[in-house]
C-alpha cells in the first residue's frame, strides 16, 4: 500500500480529513459573534426621561451598567440580549430620599447582625427594587448597621439598591429619636442619637460622622408633645444656637445639613440659618400663595422632601391635610422638591413610593411632575445627577420598564415588568399564580352566617342568592346600625367578579370590577376620589376572603396565593392586597356548648407575613365560617365567633 511520509495512504488521508473538521469548527467557535452578558437593547419603547419630557419609538442600548445609546434607528449589535418594548413605558430608577431600614427591633450588635444577614437580601430582593426603587436615602439607622451595609453594597457583597446615609442624628437629650425610639432601648439610643448640649458636643460629632464617610448630616428640630405608638412623648427642641453651628459647621466639613421639622416657625429658623433640606415640611397650618416664608424658602435655596404619605400614621389628621396643601405652594413657589416617603423598611415595603406619588398628583401635580420629583429632582437632591436620575445617554443604567404608562395615570407606576440596577436585572415580573379551585355550593339550608366581633359589631353574610345569581352580600353593624354594606358577584369558585362597597359614616362608595386580567376601582374613600388599575391575570380574587375559604377547601391545594382590595384605615386601604392561604389541619372547636368539626386555615399578607398570622376555623358540615383569630408571639386570640 502507498504510503505518505511513512504513513499508509488511507490513514493520512483520515488524519488531513480530521485535522480540516477540527479546524473549521475551531474557525466557527472563535469567529462566532460574543455574547455580551452586561448588555441588551430595549425596543421600540416609549420613554419618560425624568424631567417631564418624553420619546416614542425608541431603541435604547444599555452596556456596562451605562446607557450607551438611545435612538429612533434599528440598532444591530451582535451578541446582545434583545428586550421587547412595544407596548411599555422605560423610566429612570425610583430615588427615595428619605426612609429608614433599621431602627425598631434590635437591642443589640448582635440582634442588629441577625437582621442583617437573615432580613436585609430579603428586603431588598421583595420590597424595595419590585416597586422600581434603586437609589435610597437612610436617614437614621443604627451606626453598627448603617456603615456595615453601606460597605456590603458598595463592595458588590449585597445586592441592594445605591445606599446614602446620614448616620445618627443630632437631637437633644430629650429629643427624637433619643427618648423615642431609644426611651426604652439603650442600645438604640446610642446607636441613633448624638445627643448635643454644648458646641464641644457638636463639633465632635461632626468629626464622628465626617470620619465615617456619612453623605450629609440630619438633626431632629423639633418640641412640644408628640404621640409616639399611642405613647405620648414630650419632646425638646435643639437649642437654636446649636442648629445654627451644626449647618455652618458641617458646611465647612463638606457636609450638607437636613432636618426633621414639623412647624412653620422652626422651618423660619433653619432657613434663615442656612439649611440644606427640609424633611417634613410645615405641617401646623394651611399656607397661603403669598406667604413670606415661601419666598424665604425660595431664596435660601433649601430643599424639601414632604413624606405625604408617612402623614397617614400622624393622629392629628389636619397634617396629611396641611402637608398635601402645601406641598403644591412649595412646587408652584419653585423651591426643589425630591420624592421621600419615610418608610421603615423594618416593617413595610417601598409600595408606599406608589402612594407618594398618588399624593402628589392628588395636590394638584401632573403625573410628569410627579415622577420628575422621584427621578430627576431626587438624584440632584442628593448630589448625584451627573449619573442618575434620567434616561440619558452616559447615564448609569437605573431603569424601570412598565407595562402600562404612568404619564397618563399616576397608578400606571405599579404595573412594573422589569428592574435594572445599573444594568442587571434585580426585579422580573412573574405571572399571578391561578389555581385549579372547583365549583362550590353551600349545604342545603344554609342561606346566612352571622359573625360576632369581640368590639360587639356584628357581621351577616348573606348567600342565599349564590345558587341562582352568584352573589353573596355582607352587612356589618355597629352599636345596631348599619356600618357598612357590600355585594360581590363571584364565580363557581368564589373568586370575585363584582364588588360594590358601601360605608355612609365616611363618605366611602367603591365599585370594582375585572375584566381582561385587570380589576379597575372607581368611587369614592371617605371622600377622595377613587380610580385605580389592579393586575390580576387568571389569579383569585377573594373579596369578601374568609366566605371564600370553603372553596379553597374543597380544592386539592394545600396552599394558595389570593387578592383582597383593603377597606380599613391603613396603608392598604383601596390597595390590592396579596395573601397567602394554608390548610393546616382538622381542628374541633367548642363554641356556646356545641361541638363542631372544623378544617384550619391560616392568612398571612405576603409582605408582612412575618408581622401577622390569622386563623380562621371552616365547620365542615355548614362551610360556615365559626371563627377566627390573630397570632401574637405564640399566642392566638379569637376575635370573631360565630353567632348563636
């Protein structure tokens, strides 16, 4: 046989055949286009910039965590992830200028570590960036914790959103938060406060803060008595001459001054000192168009970050009233205004930066505006805008990507499908959970439930119309009267369709109806306009939620994800809530000298789920409802029986 350099014809003639098959797919490997993990276009979208304009038909290019370019032209780059946004609305990241994270619980180093590591990703990851949050401000935390989760995030160990801190704030020994959150928690107390008596004081703590890289300074600058968690606090304004020397000192250190003020003289006092933000605002009186301090305020060139909606918890309720008035005055006189809503991370969510808004709007703000006081406004607020704060080429990729616009409606802000955080994707929309629930009939006879709350107010539950019309109507009364009414056209499964809310004593008629994966809410709570959009897909909704156990019951889930508009007087009210139901067992209940075999289930609001636990007992006989209670610590109490 014929050989080649040695080598028997037909197998050099194998070798030259291999060696041109492992070329060519070597010349394929590395001539293949490179995938770009940092990069992606969003097409054709509609774009909101941040300062109350805005584009259509838009490619946007982000590489790096850095917009690199924006334009109305196809653009072809290989190897980047392509995102579809016809149809949606991209807008700068959320800046929230004032919230707290830490500062209830903890007793301790270690306590303050626990939460740390065990709590923080969790809120970050659940109740921060799914509301479009990406730049925060904290503006009190305890020093152990604030500077170890400053550093975490900023060496990449903590996915969280930009961190800036003021650190613990300057008070009086009888002052806030020292006698407040720290009366009876030394631990926070020291942590929280730096409690100021003398210039020596002062000066030392600016050196404190300036030495630990805090981004400004903030002081408590506030007297008078005030109702702290139903606790009544008498609390001691900052001597004047002190907040003069704590602005015109940390000035010199590189650090800007903002303070917590309630009333209109005191905000008088730091303007003319020199102040850098209010936070709060004049909260004692309704100001008029021609006011002199709007002026003062104007000229000084102060800030102003108004937390509207931390007003809900005030007990004076004319301080929402003065702070929603006023707030208007403010923008119109010209004076900066950056979103901020006080939330304490702790123990809510930043679903109250969609309630700020709506404030906003409801003074009397465009939606543009509104959004421009969260994005622009915010990040020269807090003296980064040279990087955030607007949809702009060169900008750092902080981006939020809607699925309804908000220009055209405020509560569009909460139909959220995608989150960036300079450039990577901390928040994705999932679709709502639906669940295979089948139809459900009461026993024969049973036409009403009556409940007994443990406040004395008594509650029917009308299904006698359920089997025919598919409607089940609820009557609550207090002290004999009527309180509230309500009628809910559900389906087969006890899932609402229709609801219509009643409550006459505060001026509250509500009507909600779904219809293409949406719940839209019209009318009125006590008294304020209602009109809001809920996504709800294929998901349940359990309006009048313990009456649709039974069908959850009946069903082979254990567990269920279901919604539930609020009707009460916190946060939730005319918000859709999302709860968690479990089965948890047989459980038999003895109730006025009977006996009833029962099916458990407990509730939890998903974002509070570690704050409350509710249990409700189902007779298995009846589906009627026989009670329900809450857990604290490790305790239930009943609150609503059956009655008899």
């Amino acid at each position: 046989m014929p050989t080649v350099l040695g080598i028997p014809l037909i197998g050099f003639i194998q070798m030259v055949i291999g060696a041109v098959v492992v070329l060519f797919v070597l010349i394929k490997y590395l001539g293949r286009p490179k995938s770009k993990k940092d990069s992606f276009i969003i097409k054709n979208v509609h774009i909101i910039t941040g300062d109350k304009t805005e584009k259509f038909n838009q490619n946007v290019y982000v590489s790096k965590g850095i917009i690199e370019k924006i334009s109305d032209e196809p653009m072809e780059i290989k190897g980047v992830q392509i995102i579809d946004g016809e149809g949606k609305t991209l807008m700068p990241g959320l800046i929230d200028s004032h919230i707290h994270i830490q500062g209830m619980n903890s007793r301790s180093d270690e306590d303050s570590d626990r939460f740390l590591a065990e709590k923080i990703p969790e809120i970050f990851s659940e109740g921060v960036f799914p509301y479009g949050v990406t730049t925060i401000k904290d503006m009190c935390a305890p020093r152990h914790f604030a500077y170890k989760l400053r550093d975490m995030i900023n060496k990449g160990k903590l996915t969280g959103p930009e961190l800036l801190i003021v650190g613990p704030n300057f008070t009086t020994p009888e002052g806030h938060p020292a006698n407040t959150l720290g009366g009876e928690n030394p631990w926070m107390r020291k942590e929280m406060a730096i409690e100021v008596s003398s210039k020596e004081d002062v000066t030392n703590g600016i050196s404190e803060l300036k030495n630990a890289g805090v981004d400004f300074l903030k002081m408590t600058y506030q007297g008078g008595d005030y109702l702290f968690f139903g606790k009544n606090v008498p609390l001691k304004k900052l001597d004047k001459e002190l907040m003069q020397q704590i602005i015109s000192e940390g000035k010199k250190n590189g650090l800007n001054t903002t303070a917590h003020v309630f009333y209109k003289e005191d905000v008088r006092d730091l303007l003319e000192a020199g102040i850098y933000g209010i936070e709060h605002g004049i909260l004692d009186e309704a100001l008029t168009a021609d006011d002199d301090i709007l002026k003062l305020w104007k000229n000084s060139g102060a800030r102003f970050v108004p937390t509207v909606n931390a007003m809900t918890y005030e007990n004076d309720p004319n301080r929402l009233v003065n702070s929603i008035h006023n707030l208007k005055l403010i923008y119109d006189a010209g004076i900066p205004v950056a979103m901020g809503t006080d939330t304490m991370l702790e123990a809510g969510t930043e679903e109250s930066v969609q309630h700020e808004l709506e404030y906003y709007v409801e003074a009397g703000l465009t939606p543009m505006q509104a959004i421009e006081l969260a994005t622009k406004n915010g990040a020269e607020h807090l003296g980064i805008a040279d990087r955030k704060g607007l949809v702009k080429e060169g900008m750092e990729a902080d981006l939020i990507l809607l699925e309804k616009d908000p220009a055209k409606d405020i509560s569009n802000i909460r139909f959220i499908n995608k989150v960036f955080a300079k450039g990577k994707t901390v928040y994705s929309s999932n679709p709502i959970a639906s669940y295979d629930i089948p139809e459900y009939s009461y026993p024969e006879g049973v036409t009403e439930i009556e409940l007994v709350s443990e406040d004395g107010s008594e509650r029917k539950v009308d299904v006698s119309r359920y089997s025919t019309d598919n409607e089940i109507s609820v009557t609550i009364f207090k002290d004999g009267k009527v309180y509230s009414e309500e009628k809910c056209k559900v389906g087969k499964n006890l899932s609402a369709e229709k609801w219509h809310y009643v409550r006459a004593c505060d001026n509250t008629e509500v009507t909600a109806e779904k219809a293409d994966g949406y719940i839209h809410l019209t009318g009125t709570f006590k008294g304020k306009a209602q009109d809001k959009t809920f996504r709800i897909e294929d998901g349940l909704w359990y309006q009048t939620m313990d009456m649709a156990m039974p069908a959850f019951i009946a069903s082979a889930q254990e567990e269920i994800l279901f919604y539930s508009i609020g009707t009460g007087d916190n946060r939730g009210a005319m918000g859709l809530g999302e709860f968690a139901a479990k089965k948890c067992g047989e459980e038999t209940v003895e109730l006025n000298g009977k006996t009833y075999k029962c099916d458990k289930i407990s509730f939890v609001l998903t974002q509070f789920s570690w704050a409350w636990t509710g249990y409700y007992w189902f007779d298995k006989k009846t589906g009627q409802m026989i009670q329900s209670g809450e857990k604290k610590g490790n305790a239930v109490t009943i609150k609503v029986r059956a009655k008899q």
